[in-house]
C-alpha cells in the first residue's frame, strides 16, 4: 500500500502534485511518502502483536538520516551493517541500544565503536569474528552481546544475488556447526550470549520460504535457550513488496505470484504460530517492505529516439541514480506523472549514462512520451538512493520527504565542488 495517487490526471504523494514538486526542484529526485513509512511499520508492529517483538528496519534499504528520524520516533531499532549506518542512526536519534549489527566483514574499528556506543547485540557470522569481538570487549572491559547467524539452507526463490539462506552462501554459520560455534562463544570470557539469527534472502513473495526456516530453526533454537539462556530469535528481513501491479490481482500491497498475493497477514499468519511457541523475543529486520513503495524516482524525458528497430525513451536519471534494473533485471513500474491519452507504445526507457546495460525498461508498453515530459519510476525507496554512486560525474540526487502537504528536503543535489570535494591536486 502507499500514498501516490493520480489526482485530476497527475500524480500525488500524499497531497503535493508531483509536477510542482518537480518543477520547483528540479529532475531527476527522489520522493518519498512517510504516511507509506509510518503504515507499514504501525501495520508490520500489529501483525506481530502476539510475540514480543521489537522491529529493527534494515537501514541499507534507505539511510537518509529524514527517513530513520521518522523510524526513530515510532521506538524501532534498526539493522545496521556498518559503522556508517550506526552513526547515522545515532544522528537521526535512533537508539544504539536498539541496534543489531550484521555482516561477514566487520572491522576492529566498526566493532569497537559499536561496544562504546552500546549495541544491541552483533551478528556474528564466522568463529573468527567471535574471537576479535571477544578481544576487543576485553580491551574495552565490557561484554560484547552477540548472537551468531545461521544459515537454515532454505531456497528463498528469489534473485540469486539477493539469496543468502542457502549453504552455497557466502552468510551465516552452516546448521550443522552451530552448536560448537555457541559452545565455543559460551567459552569465550567477554561474550554475552543473547540472541540466535537467521535472514534467507529479500524480496521474497511467498510465505513459504519463511515458514519453513522457522520451522527449521525451531528445535535449535529451543535447545540454545535452555543451554544459554537465549533472549531473542531474529528471524531477519526479506518480505518482498509489490514492483508490478498487473502481477498483483487487485492488491496494492504485496507482490502477487500465481495469482496467490503473499500479505502481511499471510506471513504474519505464517511465521507467528510457530514463534510464540518459542516464548522469546522476536526480532525482524525488514528494509524494503518499510520503504521500497514509499518511494519515486521522478525523472523528466530528454529525448525520444527512434532507433531502426527500437524507439528509446531517453531521460535524466540514469543507472547511477538506480541500479537495480541493470543489476538484477528488477521490473519498476513507470508512469507518466501527468496522464496522457493515446495508443500504448512499446518503448525502452533509458539514461544518459555510457553503457549499454543503462536502461530502467526494455520493450515496456507505455502511453506516448514526449521531450520534456515527466515519469515517475515507482517503488524505488528502497535500494534506489542508497545505491546510487557519482558514476560519469553525475551528482547525487536531491531526497524529498512529503508528509501531507508538507515537503522537506532531507538531502539537497550535489553540486559540481561536492563532486571533487575530497579531491586534490598532486603535489608533486
Ligand atoms: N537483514 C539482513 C541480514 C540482510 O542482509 C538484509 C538485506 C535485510 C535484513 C533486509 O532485507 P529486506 O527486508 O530489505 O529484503 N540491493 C538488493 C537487496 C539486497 C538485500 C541485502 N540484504 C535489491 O535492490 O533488491
């Protein structure tokens, strides 16, 4: 569900027209809902109503310190994966006791700034990990709470390089190694034991994958809670959301496959059964599902190109703007912000950037576009800013964050000095 709707022929974010919006500002940019935020959080924290639960959003989906401030003001905890996002945590006024730290390459800096901040409790991924985690905390003289990540070897059908609970993956501790890996941690004097994880992948559209790693993880986790004394079974993030409504069979909420809409009930119906059983706390870390249709890139049409066999629509955002098309082949739905009549062509949509695989559609039917009109490219909250990188000298996009009628600006365009700011000349 979200909050951009066509009023009168254009298309809103809450209740700001977007062609204003883009008028004022400038293309290409990102907006972002925070009534779309703040559903899916309120509707995430219902649904798991009957576990004690505490949701930590996965910052990498969407760090901009506007979007955690809003999270930070509704209690979540977040999941940070570097000592960047923990700083910028802090910064937007998240709680470092609320954090959990994920990631097969923590550094001793990372790890020991999150000990002096007062993490929740670290991810471990490898017994090496462990050990550094356990030198580190003595040298602080405090405990370091930790609990390690498994890998359940589940197929989450999803993308492969968005795939992480299979043994082939590069993530967590092999089920069958984790039990010495906890009694080698219990050994371990700076340790804490506090916690047991697990993530399978993300943009996951079916209940299926989540309730059998549950399932799987269930006598494990038992068992660590009687030997440890355990408080908390993170059961990670990956709820897939909605790219392409056609797909979607009437909902507007979650990716719809085989006509069989995976919901937020749905999941909740296919995971919480079997946690309250468990009588522990449990931690989920969703990033996409909070902010992924949250968000637009608007982008404005610089040329219309009819090649020999194609007709490309030239605009411009490009791949550095948003990855994701030309990294996993992910379908974004386009729209022209204004509504235009007219036979449906068959386009593709692509950037100004020097590569072939810079397209954000290929073959994709759409209404007739003309230079200087403007699209949005939907659902790109998540993973679309925090993704983009400087490539071909293209400055970072401006953020804007809509609130009803209210827009604030949580990040401004670069400039050409932001480009070279860190940049100098030899002196030699
Ligand atoms: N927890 C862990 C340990 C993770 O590795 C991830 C995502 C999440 C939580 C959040 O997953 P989510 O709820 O957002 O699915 N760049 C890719 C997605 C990479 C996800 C990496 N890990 C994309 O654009 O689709």
């Amino acid at each position: 569900m979200h909050f951009f709707e066509y009023r009168n022929g254009t298309l809103f974010c809450e209740d700001v027209d977007l062609a204003r919006l883009a008028a004022e500002t400038g293309t290409p940019a990102y907006v972002y809902s925070a009534s779309t935020i703040l559903s899916h959080y309120r509707r995430l924290d219902e649904v798991l109503a009957e576990v004690p639960h505490m949701i930590c959003y996965a910052v990498k989906a969407n760090s901009n310190i506007g979007i955690l401030s809003l999270l930070a003001g509704e209690n979540a905890g977040f999941d940070i994966v570097s000592g960047g996002e923990l700083f910028r945590v802090v910064k937007a006024g998240g709680d470092a006791a609320k954090c959990t730290f994920a990631g097969v390459g923590k550094t001793e800096a990372e790890i020991r700034d999150a000990l002096e901040r007062g993490i929740f409790a670290f991810n471990v991924e490898s017994e090496a990990e462990l050990e550094r985690i356990n030198a580190i905390a003595g040298q602080l003289g405090v405990k370091a709470p930790i609990a390690v990540r498994v890998n359940p070897d589940v197929d989450a059908h999803t993308h492969k390089y968005i795939s992480t609970g299979k043994s082939e993956n590069k993530f967590g501790i092999a089920f069958e190694r984790v039990f010495a890996v906890y009694a080698n941690a219990a050994k371990l004097p700076n340790l804490k034991i506090r916690g047991v994880q697990m993530h399978i992948g993300s943009q996951i559209t079916e209940a299926g994958p989540f309730a059998e790693a549950v399932e799987k993880m269930q006598p494990l986790v038992c068992k660590l809670k009687t030997l440890y004394g355990i408080e908390y079974f993170s059961i990670g993030g990956g709820m897939g959301i909605v790219y392409d409504p056609s797909l979607a069979s009437g909902t507007t909420d979650w990716w719809a496959k085989d006509e069989k809409p995976l919901t937020l009930e749905g999941y909740a119906e296919a995971v919480v059964p079997k946690l309250k059983a468990l009588g522990l706390k449990i931690l989920v870390e969703p990033g996409r599902f909070m902010v992924g249709n949250a968000g637009v890139l608007l982008a404005r049409v610089q040329y219309v190109k009819a090649g020999d066999i194609k007709k490309f629509v030239i605009v411009d955002a490009g791949m550095n703007d948003l990855i994701r098309p030309a990294l996993y082949q992910s379908f974004h739905e386009i729209v022209p912000v204004t509504q235009r009549a007219g036979a449906l062509e068959k386009v593709d949509v692509v950037g100004p950037v020097c590569e072939s695989g810079d397209f954000f559609a290929e073959e994709r039917e759409l209404p007739p576009l003309e230079q200087g009109d403007l699209i949005a490219l939907m659902s790109t909250g998540a993973y679309g800013a925090t993704m983009s990188s400087n490539y071909n000298s293209r400055p970072l996009l401006p953020e804007l964050l809509v609130k009803g009628d209210k827009v604030a600006t949580i990040r401004t365009r670069q400039t050409p000095d932001d480009l070279i700011r860190n940049e100098s000349l030899p002196s030699f």
